[in-house]
C-alpha cells in the first residue's frame, strides 16, 4: 500500500510540473522521500501536503526557471534542477541556475553523480 501511495505522489508531481521525472529522482522519491545530511537537503516528494521539489519549481518559475526544470536543492541565490528536456535513457543532468543564467549550467551527468559528489565533500 505504502509503495502504490509513492508512485501516486511520483505521478502526482509529474502532473503538477509537466514533466517525466529520471529513474534516479523517482528511486530517491521511493528510498528516502526528502531530506538530506550534513546540511544539503535534496526536495523530494513525502505523503501529505504539496512536494517540496513542486512548491520550489513553481516558485522559482515565477522568476524565469524553465518549465523543463525541477529544484531539488536551494542554495540561496540559486537552485540544482533536474534538466527533464534532456531525459535520455531514463537520466538527465543536474543544471546549477541562477535567475540571471536563462540555461543554467550544466553541472552533474545525472543525480547520482549530483549525490555522491554533494555528500563526498
């Protein structure tokens, strides 16, 4: 039951956001929800309420993040996304953007590789 609930909210925050989520994201979504350590957050899904990857994606959209991208962290003057417009093979990279930046820099193959090096430092 607890498994169906997730992939709803999975499903849930594609719907919301317009977008199809990279195996990686959804396998974090599944494991751990949200949350992070040693200070790095990562936004995720959790059961009730609004996502905080949906609640940060339309925030910051108000102030030009590109539909395509997804926060799931916030670093004060600016935000990691999920580049979901370059999903291939069920992965996408992790772009670093900032209000100024329209394309954001592309920073990390994929979040795995995003996760090792953020919680390696």
């Amino acid at each position: 039951m607890i498994f169906e609930e997730i992939n709803s909210r999975i499903s849930d925050i594609e719907k919301r956001l317009n977008v199809k989520l990279p195996e990686s994201y959804k396998w974090f979504l599944r494991e751990y929800g949200t949350g992070g350590v040693f200070g790095i957050e990562i936004f995720g899904g959790g059961l009730r309420g609004v996502s905080t990857c949906v609640r940060e994606t339309e925030e910051w959209r108000k102030y030009g993040l590109p539909m395509e991208f997804v926060v799931i962290q916030n670093y004060g003057s600016g935000v990691y996304c999920l580049d979901t417009s370059r999903l291939a093979n069920n992965e996408c990279p992790i772009i670093d953007w900032e209000q100024d930046d329209e394309d954001g820099i592309n920073e990390y193959e994929n979040l795995y590789t995003f996760l090792v090096e953020k919680f390696s430092k």
